[in-house]
C-alpha cells in the first residue's frame, strides 16, 4: 500500500533523529558536555515532524480508514497507538522543560532530560516496530484498495494545508545536522 510506505519512510527519518538523540542522552549521562539546544531541536522536530506530520497523517487519515473497514477503535491495536502517540508528546514536554531549564543555567535539569529523552526513544522505537510489523500489515489487510489510494492523496492534503509547505525539506535537514552534532 502506497500509504503505509510513505508512513515507514517517515518512520526511517524518525529513527535517526532517535538515534542522534540517543547518543546526546548517553554522553549527557556520562557526564560530557552537551549543547542544551540540541534537545530543543529534538523536541521542534518531534513536536513539528513526528507529531505534526507523521502522527497527523496516522490519526487524521490511516486510523479512521482502519475504523471503517472493521477495526475496533476502543482496546484494540489502534487505542494503543494512540495511548503511546500521547505518552510521547508526554516525554517530549518533559525533555522541552528540562532543556529549557538547562538554557537557563545549573545542572538540576539533566535527569530530567536524560530521563525523557531516552523514554521517548524507547517508546518510539517498540511504536515503530509495531507499526512497521504489525499495524500496517493489518491496515493493508482490511482497507480496500480504493480507499488505499485515497489514504495516500489524502496524506499529501495533510502535507500541503495542515503542515505547510516544506515541512519534510526543513525537517530533513535538521535530521541530518542532529546526526552529525550526535556524531551519526
């Protein structure tokens, strides 16, 4: 399905970021002097690309075909996608308040970036997995092909009137600078 394609090419930019953020957690852990401002870039992106985008196209578009072709909205494959879709935008608040406490001077702030960055990277990960491997196998299972080939026009309307104009080019960008500050 064209549609589920597009989402896991999303999600193979989503993975690197993770990975750069990652490795600043893990130096941050140990100690070594990290730029603040990298995980106020992790949370742009996130909150910009993985949510704004990614997640939008999912819970606008993929979730409500899903619904309509049978699959139970409620204690079913997608209310768990949902509960981890929030529970990152939990992390990522949590990481965007520590590192601007850490912009703002002292140390107290570092276990608390530490502790959501590398959450949110947890959860993302096991989220894409499921994703990749098991929801949208599902999804290409159930939707009928014409509705199929909606899904993905409609991912371009999300694209281009709800996200805005480059949004993939800047975030792209940003993924590649993340990697190269996070040492790829």
């Amino acid at each position: 399905m064209e549609a589920t394609d597009i989402l896991v090419n999303e999600h193979r930019l989503i993975e690197h970021v993770l990975g750069a953020l990652e490795r600043r957690a893990q130096s941050l852990q140990e100690g070594a002097a990290v730029r603040t401002e990298f995980f106020l870039d992790a949370v742009d992106f996130i909150r910009n690309y993985a949510d704004g985008c990614h997640h939008r196209k999912e819970e606008g578009a993929l979730f409500p075909a899903m619904i309509e072709a049978g699959i139970p909205e409620e204690n079913g494959p997608i209310a768990v996608m949902l509960g981890e879709h929030e529970q990152g935008r939990v992390f990522n608040r949590g990481m965007e308040k520590a590192a601007k406490a850490g912009v703002a001077g002292g140390t107290a702030h570092r276990e608390d970036l530490i502790r959501n960055a590398l959450g949110y990277a947890a959860l993302l990960r096991q989220h894409i997995r499921k994703e990749n491997e098991i929801l949208f196998p599902m999804a290409e299972r159930v939707i009928p092909p014409a509705a199929q080939n909606q899904l993905a026009v409609e991912f371009e309307r999300i694209e281009r009137e709800e996200t805005g104009a480059g949004v993939h080019e800047k975030y792209h960008a940003m993924a590649e600078a993340m990697a190269e500050e996070a040492g790829r």
